[in-house]
C-alpha cells in the first residue's frame, strides 16, 4: 500500500453447534450457581409445644351486680374472659400460652354500672391450676384460692 495503511483482514467467525451447546451450558451453570448462592438455607425447625397446658377459673359471683371478668397478662394487657352473672358460678378456660414467659397474672373484675374494679394479687400459672374467685357482696371481703 502506497499510502502507508495496512491493509484490513477481515475473518469469518465460524459458529460450530458445539460452541452454542458450550456457551448455553455455561450461561445455565453460572445461573444455576447464582441461584443456589442467594438463596438462603432453612435454619433447623424448633417444634412449637402447642399445649402448654392451661387454667381452670371458677368465679363465684355471690353479688347481685354482674360482673365482667378479665385477666391481666405479661406486663399489662387485659383480655376479657367472660360474664360471671350475678348470684352464679361461672368457669372460664385459659391456656397459659397467653400468660407469656412469666405466667403471672391477675383476675380483674368490672362490674356492671360501677365506676370500681376488683383484683386479686398477682398469681403465677402453673398447667392444671384450679383457681376460685368468690366474689362476695361486699367486694372488698373476695377471696381467691388456687389449687
């Protein structure tokens, strides 16, 4: 060449079906491996206890005012149990998962058309505890006994 420039040479690529077949298995296992790379490996599964056991609460309403039971749990939260009609024994069931860690509660007690509330002291719950509240008259006189 006369002006100094080499002259261009220009290749055909020849594309085989085995170099489609190699890069397509490449293109699968790098794939493959980035799937398997961020997804994350189960932990080992800790069996929940479903049964935890639970409280049998009698409430003995010897008042002639209703009463709406609650039991107070883990710091705090009230959760309604039920009515204890008035002059009637009325039983609740609570499972002692409710109670949280702890299992310390306290029965509160609402009656209805008063601006008051009654409770017991704090008890903690065991699985198969019987406990009885007698609400007296006088509801400063209640008792509560656990067995």
């Amino acid at each position: 060449m006369a002006d100094g420039v080499s002259p261009h040479y220009y290749t055909a690529i020849v594309v085989t079906p085995a170099i489609v077949f190699r890069r397509y298995a490449l293109f699968l296992t790098v794939a493959a491996m980035s799937l398997a790379a961020c997804h994350p490996t189960p932990a080992d599964v800790i069996p929940v206890i479903e049964d935890a056991g639970e409280i049998s609460i009698h409430v003995v309403n010897r008042n002639w005012i209703d009463v709406t039971v609650y039991i107070s749990h883990s710091g705090g939260i009230r959760s309604r149990l039920g009515l204890a009609v008035a002059s009637t024994t009325t039983d609740f069931i609570v499972p002692l998962r409710i109670l949280g860690a702890g299992r310390e509660y306290r029965l509160l007690g609402d009656p209805l058309g008063l601006s008051i509330v009654i409770s017991t002291e704090t008890l903690v719950g065991q699985p198969g505890d019987e406990v009885t509240w007698q609400l007296e008259p006088s509801f400063a006189q209640s008792t509560v006994v656990v067995h």
